[in-house]
C-alpha cells in the first residue's frame, strides 16, 4: 500500500453551498478540480478538514468511530471561520455514503478507510478578504490505510518549543490548514536542526499539543494533560484515550502544565501523542535547550501499550463497544 496521504478511491461525496443553499448529496468520480486562480480558499485559507476512519470487522461489519465527535469539530471550525456546512444530519449521512461507496475498497484490521471530509471557499473574488465565501464545496475523499505501525512502534524524539506559538487563541480548536501553515516552519527546523521527529508547542511554557497531535503524560497513576481551553484541538481520540485510562483507574486530570513541571516529571513516567491516524506515539525523549531528557526509559511505557491496545481492541470490534463509539455503516 502507497504511503499514508497518497492512494485515493475513486469515488466521493460531495455537495455545493451557491446562492444560499446546499445541493443535495452525490457520489461523484475523484477527480482534479477546476478553480478560477481568484478562488477565495487560495488566497484567504477559507478551508477546514477532518479525519477520521471507518473499519471492517473480522466477520465484515464495517464501522465508523465516532463519526457524532467529528461533526460536531466540523461544524465549530465552519462557524469561526464563518464558512457554511451543510447541516449535522447531511454530514453523518455524507460519511455513510462515502464508505458505502467504497466498501469493498476497505482493508481488513489493522488497515481501515481514512475519510477526510472537506469544505472550501470558493467564490471567485480576491476582493473578499474580509467576508466569507458566498459559494463552499464540501466533499468527502477516502483513503484506504494499511497498518500505520507495521514497521513497529518506534518512541519519537519530541523537541519542545518554549517560544513559538502552534496557532492563535481559539484558532487553536479549529482543524484547518492555516494552522498547519503556522506551525511547518517550526517542525522542519527541529528535523533539520536536531532530528526530532516532532515539535511539541508550549508557548511561554505552557504545553499543548503537537503540530497535529495532543498531547499526554503520564506519570504514577496520574495523566496529565492541558485542558481544551481554544488552544488545542479537541482530538476525538484525546478523548477516547481519557476516558479508557479513567476506566483503568488512572487520575485523569485536565489542567495547565509548564515545561519545568513535564521535564521533572518525564524521566519518572510516560508521555504519549494521539491522534487518528497514529492512535498512540509514545514519546522516548524531549530535546529542550540542547539538552536530551530520556523518558522514563526511552521505550514505550506500560500505560501507555494498555491504554494503546485497548483503544486498537475498541476500533478493530474485537473489544465490547461499552461506550457507544462504534457507528455502524448506514444504507446499502
Ligand atoms: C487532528 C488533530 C489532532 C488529533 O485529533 P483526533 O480527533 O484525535 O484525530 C490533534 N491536534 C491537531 C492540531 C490536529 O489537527
């Protein structure tokens, strides 16, 4: 399978937001798009995405994992950039027909289909710089993913940035690509610079998240992390994970933590990234101020396997859905 980002199949959903209203939902050939070069997205990065994924079963049931959570981050990154989004009920049944579509595109477990639903602003007028988009496209591109973790689970090098900022205050929550804009130059320099895998943002000393991951440590029987305060992105599997590692009896806390306090405590614990597409990274060493901090011993914690496999257990339906996170497909 081509790496993560490439390979497409060649259906998706999609819908257009012209003259105050949204066309009805369609499956639709993935092909190049045609936009006129005073497109408003190009100029003004009126866009905002998500990513989440849907998995087939061992006895070929296919689901979605939490489809409810990312619409609902959809919809609020549609609102601060004041871009219009077909309404909740016509993105879940968007994400239905997406995979519908492909459904014997899907790969088996540890595989699954990443679904990336999209809006753009696509009025042609460079004028618009401080309106929003009176035409949107919204589409829904799957990707078949492989097993992200064949080649094992290698602990990241994490430089942590005490400086630079990921994003802005409350733009932190939304899931568009100005954000990654912001934060590129900081990821590239730290490869480049010190061979660190990621940048872990804690502007002013305030730890957050990742360019694309939040953030965790875990240390005792306690897992700290920052608080969804409009700095961070809400991450549906952030959530997941907190809610597993509250079941297993570990002290969730959610507060503001400093640089000084992560680097005192590390060498004692676990620190761990999540997201979709990776479920759990384990963090085996921090590069702050030319100095390497191993932690704990470098590997991937015991907290931090468990809470893995049984978040991976959950997605694969090999695990009881006690939380209602599994969707099954609609339709067909
Ligand atoms: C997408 C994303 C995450 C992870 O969110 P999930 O819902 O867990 O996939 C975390 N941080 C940023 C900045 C992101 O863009």
């Amino acid at each position: 399978m081509a790496a993560f980002g490439t390979e497409f199949t060649a259906q998706m959903v999609t819908s257009h937001y012209e003259n105050g209203q949204w066309s009805a939902l369609d499956v639709v050939p993935v092909a190049p798009f045609s936009l006129h070069p005073a497109t408003h997205v190009l100029h003004y990065a009126s866009e905002c995405f998500e990513g989440l994924k849907a998995y087939r079963r061992s006895n070929g049931d296919v689901h979605l994992f939490r489809p409810d959570r990312h619409i609902v981050r959809m919809g609020n990154s549609a609102a601060q950039l004041l871009l219009e989004i077909p309404e909740p009920a016509a993105l879940e049944q968007s994400l239905h027909m997406a995979v519908r579509a492909v459904i014997d595109e899907i790969p088996a477990y540890p595989g699954s289909l990443y679904l990336r639903p999209t809006l753009l602003g696509v009025e042609q007028d460079i004028g618009a710089a401080a309106r929003p988009s009176q035409k949107v496209i919204y589409y829904v591109l799957t990707s078949p993913v492989g097993d992200y973790f064949a080649g094992g689970l290698k602990p990241l090098r994490v430089k942590v940035e005490d400086q630079a900022m990921r994003s802005t205050p409350g733009f932190g929550a939304v899931k568009t690509g100005g954000n990654y804009a912001a934060a590129m130059r900081q990821v590239v320099r730290a490869q480049q610079e010190l061979g660190a895998d990621q940048v872990l943002f804690a502007p002013g000393g305030d730890v957050q998240e990742t360019g694309a991951a939040n953030f965790m440590l875990i240390e005792g029987d306690e897992l700290l992390t920052k608080p969804l305060d409009g700095t961070i992105l809400p991450g549906v599997t952030r959530d997941s994970i907190l809610t597993l590692a509250a079941d297993a009896g570990l002290k969730v806390t959610e507060r503001d933590f400093t640089v000084e306090e992560l680097l005192e405590r590390a060498p004692r614990g676990e620190a761990a990234l999540t997201g979709t597409a990776a479920v759990l990274t384990p963090v085996g060493t921090f590069l702050y101020n030319g100095q390497e901090i191993s932690v704990g011993d470098g590997q991937m914690g015991s907290w931090s396997s468990r809470l893995r496999e049984q978040l991976c257990a959950i997605q694969s339906g090999e695990a009881p859905d006690v939380h209602g996170w599994r969707v099954p497909l609609k339709g067909g």
